[in-house]
C-alpha cells in the first residue's frame, strides 16, 4: 500500500538512528512512501519541533502518517500517542510536540495564562490514543529507542490501514506547550523570540503577520542589539539586515546574501522586540 509517512527529529544526519526507523517502517509496509520534513531539530527542543512541523504537515495529502520523534523523555512514564485529526494522523511523544496541531483544531485558553496542567481538551474532530498494546511494536524495546521500537512500526502499521483504535486506549486530552505568542511591553512594543533559524541563517521568529500588519508608522526590530528599520517583502531587497513576513506567517530577520544567525550570533529563544517609529 503506497501510503506517505513524514519523519520530524532531532536525530541529525550524521548517525544511523533515522535510517533504522525508516528500515523499520519499509520492513512492514515495502510501499510506503518516506519523506522527511527535518531532522536538525535542535537537541530535544520540543518547542523548535513543534513549530517545523506546523509549517509542512498542512501541504502533504489527506491521510499522510506524520511521525515525529523529539523525545528527550524516552523510556519513562510519558505516554505514546497517536492522534488523527480530518486529514492526518500524527505519532508521537505526548510531550508538547503535537502542540499547534492540537491548537489548531482545539483552540482554548493558554495554559500560561490560566495556571492549569499543560494539557488540552480534544475537539470533537480529533480523536487521540494511547499507544499500549504491544503486539505492534518491535520486540524488544529499547528503552532508550521508542523512534525505532515503537513509534517507527506503529506508523507502517497505520500506513497499512490499521485503524489507530486498535493500537491502545482512547484519551481526550494531550499534553501542549504554551503558546509562542509575544507580550506587549508597557510601551506599546511587542517582544517576541526566535523560533527556528533555517539553513540560510534566516531568524524566524514567533511574531506572526496579524502581530505586524495592524502596527502604523515604520516598523522597527530590534535584535541582538541591531535596529533594523521597515519591512521588505524578499530576501533580495535593501542591504544588511532585513526584516520580512516569511511564507509560514512569521516574522523574520535575514541577512542580504548572508546569514542572520552568524552575523548577530544569535539562537533559538532569543528575545526580538518590534515598535512602531511613528510618523515614519
């Protein structure tokens, strides 16, 4: 059966783990079809994985399998989970990964904000699980290897058709991350963090289009102490560093034929503020 399965990690390019997870998966379904969306997630940053995914899972077609395997918790108590949304299933960690898919389709209040458990109500639309039978798993499990041992044969089998109810028990919540949302500052600015930095050095960050685009006056960024003033719409406009809306919806700071993260030294998390120069 000639199903897609997407792999996110944060296993690298330079060790064996991501091909034995995809040997795995070919093993039980030869006809699956292998993409995979990253796997230079930074060491176990579930934030940074949840938000790559959230930029690809949308374009694949309806039905792709999308495993996902940034689990700094393997081998512990944490659940293993499927969750089937109208289009998708996703295989994962219940730690925060599935975080803007759940939000997506379950928006609710933040968990920051109220003080309740980081946890979220499923939407009549998704239907989650727990995985817990073990007839689908490889045997035997490594505690330190879930990817392999059982989310990577958990994905071929649902690419087979195996409905998820079948791998374990229902659950009609999961564990989510508070949203990256930025904060306005007393004077009216907006503070934000980095979110990912691409392969071209490009800092996105967690400002979003409906975040800028009501702001009048020239926008100004700072960031690792650099002012960059106005809003470009490409990569190839101006000179030095440029600020964008990016084709996921976000804010982002480039370097004109460069990189932004080597030129600023920057990285993930770090702050990035937005004010109006008004009049500008």
């Amino acid at each position: 059966m000639s199903a897609v399965v997407t792999l996110t990690t944060d296993f690298g390019l330079t060790d064996a783990y991501v091909a034995a997870m995809k040997g795995v998966i070919l093993g039980i379904n030869p006809g699956a079809r292998l993409v995979d969306i990253c796997h230079t997630v930074k060491s176990r940053n579930i934030a940074q994985a949840a938000f790559v995914l959230s930029t690809a899972y949308r374009f694949f077609p309806e039905g792709t399998i999308h495993l996902v395997v940034i689990d700094p918790g393997v081998g512990s108590e944490r659940r293993s989970v499927i969750l089937k949304t109208s289009s998708a299933c996703f295989v994962a960690p219940d730690n925060g990964v599935l975080s803007y898919i759940v939000e997506q389709s379950s928006p609710g209040p933040d968990p920051a904000e109220t003080g309740s458990l980081p946890e979220r109500q499923l939407g009549p639309e998704m239907e989650a699980i727990d995985i817990t039978r073990p007839q689908f798993w490889r045997s035997p499990v490594s505690p330190t290897f879930h990817g392999r041992d059982i989310f990577a044969p958990v994905a071929a089998h649902l690419s087979l058709g195996q409905p998820p109810c079948d791998f374990g028990e229902p659950i009609t919540s999961l564990k989510t991350l508070a949203p990256a949302r930025p904060r306005r500052k007393p004077d009216g600015s907006l503070v934000g963090n980095i979110l990912h930095i691409d392969t071209f050095g490009n800092l996105i960050t967690s400002i979003r289009c409906q975040d800028v685009l009501p702001i009048t006056g020239t926008l100004v960024t700072e960031v690792g102490g650099r002012i960059i003033s106005g809003l470009v719409n490409t990569y190839a406009e101006g000179e030095g560093l440029l600020t964008l809306l990016g084709s996921n919806g976000y804010l982002e700071v480039s370097l004109r034929d460069g990189s932004a993260r080597d030129f600023l030294g920057a990285g993930i998390g770090d702050e990035v503020t937005v004010q109006s120069l008004a009049g500008g």
